[in-house]
C-alpha cells in the first residue's frame, strides 16, 4: 500500500509550492485545479513520449515533477515578501471540502481492522481486471504505444504509476497481489482526490 502511494505523495509534494504560487494570485481553489491539470498533461505526455527514447514512463514523470517541484520552491523563496497566511475562510473552506474523503479514507481503514474483511474486494468490480491488464501493459512496454487499445489511457496510466514501485522486487507469485493491492490503493487515493476536488 505504501508502495502505491509513494509516487502520487511525492507528485503532491513537488506541485505543494506551485498551489502556494497560484494561490497567491488567483485564489486556493483555482491553484489546487491548476496544479492537479498540470500533473495530468505530465502523465499523459510522459507515457507517450516515453515509447520512442525507452525510458521508463514513471521515472521520467517524477523526474520532471521534483525539478519542477524545486523550482516552485526557488520562486516561493524569491517571492517570500508578497506571502500571507491564508485567510481562515480559505481554511474553512477546504477543511469542509476534504470531510467526504476522509470519511472514505476512514471507512477503508476500519475495514481492515475487521477480521476476515475482504479490504479489496470494492475495487475489484466491474472492468478492473482489464484495468490491471493495461496498467501491466503500459508497465512493461514503458508508455503509450501505438498499439494500446484503450482510447482513454490517462486512469490507465495513473494505476501504472501505483503498480511501478516495488513490481520489479515482487516474485512471480506475488506479482498478482503486489498489482491488486496497488490498484485498490490508487482507487482509494482517486475517490478521496475527488471527493477533494468536489467539495
């Protein structure tokens, strides 16, 4: 589980000074939607461009996020006159937005306290094995090949980045559960950003 979110916690921590940035100008929320496209456009752009050099898609997506991510620290410092703690009602307000994701995230984790609890059954629902299947594709074939056959890759691409860490050290036999638990982790972290971005 923590393998899985390793990669999307360091990408929130390397857009953390550009939210602080934009938010100065243009108000948290627009900075946090700002912030969150850009990391999009980063992923997309990775995993297709990553095929043709033969680099590895993840590497390259958090690569690009730490030296962006210092160079919003560097811009941050630079600016420190103009920065201001943030006005309580924008506190407030965000504090109010993430109650809906924390109970999910509250919830998932009640669930494994329970014993004999399925804690990943939830995600496995629906298309998720041909999710985890692309995901592996996008893994092993490192990016967006012209022969991937989801038209809509950016959700696949995503829950490659939570399978990637520690795939390589898992043995075959526990391969399948290294990509399960990935998966319902990423799913859990989705839902919760969401649930975030709602309000």
């Amino acid at each position: 589980m923590i393998a899985a979110l390793a990669p999307f916690a360091l990408l929130a921590l390397c857009g953390l000074p550009w939210v602080l940035l934009l938010s100065r100008r243009h108000g948290s929320t627009l900075g946090v939607l700002a912030v969150f496209a850009a990391v999009m456009v980063l992923v997309l752009g990775a995993f297709s461009v990553t095929p043709l050099v033969g680099a590895d898609p993840v590497i390259v997506v958090l690569a690009s996020a730490v030296v962006v991510g210092i160079v919003g620290v560097l811009a941050l410092r630079r600016g420190r006159s103009q920065s201001r703690r943030p006005a309580s009602s924008t506190l407030a307000r965000w504090v109010g937005a993430s109650l809906g994701g924390a109970a999910w995230l509250a919830t998932l984790a009640a669930a494994h306290l329970i014993p004999d609890a399925n804690r990943i059954s939830w995600a496995m629902s629906g298309d998720a094995a041909n999710n985890i299947h692309l995901a592996r594709i996008l893994t092993e074939s490192h990016g967006l090949t012209p022969d991937f056959y989801n038209s809509v890759p950016l959700a696949n691409e995503l829950q490659a980045i939570a399978v990637w860490l520690g795939r390589d050290t898992s043995d075959k036999s526990a391969l399948l559960e290294h990509d399960l638990v990935a998966f319902g982790t990423f799913w859990a972290l989705a839902i919760a950003a969401t649930a975030l971005l709602l309000g």
